[in-house]
C-alpha cells in the first residue's frame, strides 16, 4: 500500500494482509464498542433493567447452589456416620426419620433382652451401638433416653455444667436452653408424647448441663439416662429401647 503525505514527500508502507485484516478487526471491534455505549447512554433506563435483571439472575443461582449445599451438609451431618438403624416392625423409612432426624413418631418399643447382643461392645461386626428411648417431649422438643455415646457420634460438648449422670436429669441442646430459657438447675415435667400437654408425667427432670452449637440435630434434643424414661412410664424392672437405636459397621478381622 502506497501513501502519499504532503503531496512532496511520498512515503511508502508495506503492510502485510495479516497485519492489514488485524487493523480492520480493531477498527471494527472500536466501532461496536462505540456503538454499544451510545445506545446504553441515550436508553438508561433499559441499562438499569438490564443490570438489574441480571443481578437477580446471578443472585438466584448463587442463592440456589447455597442452599442445595446447605441442605445436603445438614442432611449427611445428621446422619452421623451410621451405618444401620435398628428399631421395631413398621415403616422403614419413619424408623429413619424418627431415630437419626427426629422429625416422626417411633414405629414400636424394642425389648432389651432383644438388643443386649447388639449392643456387645465385642460385637465383630458393630464398632459401636447407641440406644435411644423415644417417646416424651417437653414444649415440643424430644426427650431421648441414651448413653454419652450420642456425643461422639454428633461431635458435641458441654458449654456449660456437667453431663447427665443419675435418672431424671438431662442435658439439653443449645437450640433448646435457648427457646425455652433453660439454665442449670431448673427443672420441669415431661409429656407423654411429641405434642405438649397430652399428658403430662408426675416425675421433675432436671437440668445439669448445656451442650454447645453443633449444627446438628443434637442441638434440638433433651438428653437423658434411658432409665429416666423407664421410670416416667413406670418400666423400671423391664426396660425397653423406644424407636430404636444406631450403629457404625465395621468388617470382621479389624
């Protein structure tokens, strides 16, 4: 390509086609950018719609994606690593929900004598057993008679007192010392029951210790000896395990 500057002095530049068409591509991407910002400058009200509608589109995604991975957390972080659930006939699927996520009723009562194998801690198969008493609450929260393994299995501790040693005491979680206003030292009666006020029983429990957050399911619990839960339903001499209890697998030889 020749150009003449000054009509004097002719200077003459070479330009290769490849260098020529990469002018011709900047030139053309300037013009569209160009373009672009006029027609958002001379239509604000449509640029702002579109800003608008498109932080909302990336908000609900983002939303979306935290929720589902919220869900999913909560739901595995209350399993707690168990990998079998033993309870009585009935719905599989309500044994599950009321003996790991305690949101249904027991499906029936477990005599202990049934469970004593299970519950051997040389057992080749069950690295460990937890039991559970179901079957009381207190102003809609439940009342679980077991042993301090549940502890372990949710990764708690105590905030404040002491762990539940003797019969009718109870630790609480720390989402129930914070609805009900519980403190160490108080004490109440429990209701037959997971709704409140259906019958209420004659025996006080009391309260010796607070766990701390966890995020699990725990938090929701009031945590007693099972005998606590025998002796309100006057099964003292014959206990048995109410909703069943969980246990963690392991294979022979280890």
């Amino acid at each position: 390509m020749i150009v003449l500057l000054n009509c004097s002095i002719a200077v003459l530049l070479f330009v290769t086609p490849q260098q020529y068409n990469n002018i011709t591509i900047q030139q053309s991407n300037n013009s569209m950018l160009k373009l672009s910002w006029k027609n958002l400058v001379n239509k604000p009200l449509n640029m702002a719609l579109s800003l608008i509608l498109f932080a909302l589109g990336v908000g609900l995604v983002s939303l979306l994606l935290n929720l589902n991975h919220q869900i999913e957390e909560n739901f595995n972080k209350n399993l707690a690593g168990v990998d079998l659930v033993l309870g009585a006939k009935g719905s599989p699927l309500q044994m599950i929900l009321c003996a790991m996520y305690h949101v249904d009723n027991p499906t029936g009562n477990i005599p202990i004598e049934k469970s004593k194998a299970f519950l051997n801690p040389k057992h080749p198969l069950i690295k460990q057993a937890v039991p559970l008493s179901l079957g009381d609450s207190y102003r809609g929260y439940r009342i679980v008679g077991t042993t301090y393994d549940i502890l372990q299995l949710y990764d708690a501790a105590l905030a404040e007192g002491q762990l539940w040693a003797n019969p009718m005491e109870v630790t609480v979680g720390a989402a129930v010392a914070d609805a009900l206003h519980l403190h160490i030292g108080d004490t109440f009666k429990s209701s037959h029951g997971l709704v409140e006020g259906i019958e209420e029983h004659e025996h006080d429990f009391k309260v010796v210790g607070i766990l701390k957050p966890s995020g699990s399911v725990i938090d929701q619990l009031v945590l007693t000896p099972s005998e606590s839960i025998w002796e309100s339903h006057a099964h003292a001499a014959v206990g048995r395990w109410a909703g069943g209890a969980g246990w963690r697998l392991k294979p022979c030889g280890r």
